[in-house]
C-alpha cells in the first residue's frame, strides 16, 4: 500500500530521468518509501498532462527541455531546480536544392521559417527555432535584419491527442512537417531542425545543410532548449520531502551510471524513446552519448541557462526575469 503518488513527466528525448524510468531505478527506490508513480502523460485529466509544460501539478517532477520549466518559474510556478543535464545535439539550418540556396553566405535577403503556435500556449518551438537560426546567422557573420523571418503557424497539440482516422496509438506527431511544406511550397527558403527527428527528415528529403551549429565550439552558440536539460521539482515536493528528492537524484545517477556501462543499449533506449532509428540518434548525439547522462548543478550549466533566461526575455517569450540562484534547490 502506497502512502503518496509521485507524478512525473520526460521529453521524448534522451534523458537521465526517462532512461532511469525505464530501467525501474526510480519505481524501485521509490516504492521503498511507499511512494508510487505515475507518468502525467497517463493521466484522462488534460490540465494534469498540461503540467509538462506549465508545471502546476502538485508533487510533480519534470526533465527535459528547459523553456517550458524557465516559463514556468518567470510566471511564478513554485518549483525548484535540482539538476542540470547536457547533452549537445544536432541543430542545423536546412533547404531543398530547389531553393537554389547552396551556402549559409547566400541567405542574405531569403527567407528563413520560424513555427508560431496559436496564442495562449508556451510557444518553445518557434523560441527553439529562432535561436537556432539567429546563431546560424552569427556564426555566418550575417545581420539580423538581413533575412526575413516568415511565421509558419502550426496547431500541433502540445499535450498530445489522438488524430481521426489513425491508431489511437500514434498520439504524438514528428515535428518540422509544416515548415516543411511550406520549403516545397516555395513559401520560405530555410528553416532550423534540431536532434535525431531533424536529421532523419533532413536525410530524408535530401536536404542540404546549410550550417551545423550543435558542435560548435562556443557554448554559447549551442545552447538552445535541449542544451541544457532542467530537471525540476515542484515547491511543494521539495519542502515536504527532501528525503524523496535525494531518492530521484540517486535514481538519475544510478541511471548515468548504468548508460556509461551499456553503450549500445543506451542508443537503443534513446531511439525507442524518441520514436526513431539508432542510426538517427548516433548521428544526432555522438558515439559517446552513453558517457553524457549525468545530472547535476554547477557553474557551466548555470552560465547557459542564465544566458537562454536573458534571450528568451529579451524575445518576449517570458514576461519577467528572476532569480536564477533562488531557483536552484538545496
């Protein structure tokens, strides 16, 4: 008999939490305490699946990209931040031959997609797509206003939701395919993918790739929202039980610690959790990605999301700073 039900959530792509999830690590330790857990995305109750994004859902924890848990503290969401996961991705500026663009020099005057989502939601695709793109045009050395940014409206839900006519199953889309359409179109010229999903549908299609900015050397050219990861808690969970947030970050490390031992399992996991090839996620991530699952704090980390707080802020995509050491926990 369970005292407390923990509600979790996890981005679809690879993080300490959901590896540590999928191993049992965390249900485990937990269940030693009589503490269940449940994944939000279970639940029938849409404001709980919300929570992934706004936070609000009490005794809830959450790992993954950071703009939806940055939005959320600046709206004043009482939660904390106990852990920081890096893991650089492939984040390119893409085309189709037929643009008649061949090098990242020649988008001076093109236009170039950005994804806008219906007003009301957290709109960390198209604050994922400009970053991209305006760190593109830095490295190129090429002026903001030298391009033209086109808003490519897209409704895809963000809690998820089944599509008539197919299997109740498929309830989550692959991303890009709008701005996709809108490059055969002729409507724009280039647009930013990023991850495993972004290089499969870049080979795909025959896309070129204009620039790489994922390996870049400078941090601040890669960070983005998955560079890095937040994993946070809510206030409630962090004030009441200390002992059950040292039990997650124990599951998170055991999890670290068992990717660094199983390379190829771990490439696996991370295409299944995905929803993609291993050969995509090899690409994607690196050989190494198996050594690059541990969560912690500490001041590289801090930097960027000091960093991505202040674009975002700038960019409107947050109404208010705050304090970013008032946030972390401990």
């Amino acid at each position: 008999m369970t005292d407390l039900n923990l509600w979790y959530t996890r981005c679809p792509t690879p993080t300490p939490l959901g590896l540590a999830v999928k191993l049992g690590f965390l249900e485990s330790a937990l269940a030693q305490k009589s503490v269940s857990l449940q994944s939000l995305q279970s639940s029938s109750d849409e404001k709980v699946r919300a929570s992934h994004f706004d936070h609000t859902q009490p005794w809830s924890f959450r790992q993954g990209g950071n703009i939806p848990p940055i939005h959320a503290r600046a709206s004043g969401r009482d939660t904390r931040l106990i852990g920081i996961n890096w893991i650089d991705e492939f984040q390119a500026v893409i085309t189709l031959p037929s643009s008649g663009v061949r090098d990242v020099s020649e988008l001076v005057g093109k236009r170039l997609g950005v994804p806008r989502q219906p007003a009301g939601v957290i709109d960390f695709q198209r604050a994922t797509a400009l970053k991209g793109l305006l760190s593109t045009l830095q490295v190129a050395e090429i002026a903001r206003d030298a391009v033209q940014f086109v808003d490519v409206a897209t409704r895809t839900p963000q809690v998820g939701g089944t599509t008539p006519g197919y299997p109740a199953a498929l309830v989550r889309r692959l991303p890009y395919a709008n701005e996709l359409s809108h490059l055969i179109k002729g409507d724009i010229d280039a647009f930013f993918v990023k991850g495993a999903e972004g290089l499969s549908l870049a080979h795909q299609f025959n896309a070129l790739i204009l620039s790489e900015t994922g390996s870049h050397p400078d941090p601040a050219i890669r960070i983005n929202n998955g560079t890095p990861r937040l994993l946070t808690v809510d206030g409630l969970l962090a004030r009441e039980r200390p002992d059950l947030v040292q039990s997650l970050l124990e599951a998170v490390d055991e999890a670290a610690q068992w990717a660094a031992r199983n390379p190829d399992q771990t490439q696996r996991f991370v295409a299944q959790e995905i929803g993609i090839s291993e050969e995509a996620v090899q690409g994607a991530f690196g050989p190494d990605l198996h050594l690059k699952f541990g969560t912690a704090i500490d001041a590289h980390g801090l930097e960027a999301i000091h960093s991505f707080k202040a674009f975002l802020l700038a960019e409107g995509f947050i109404d208010a700073d705050f304090d970013l050491e008032a946030w972390v926990y401990g």
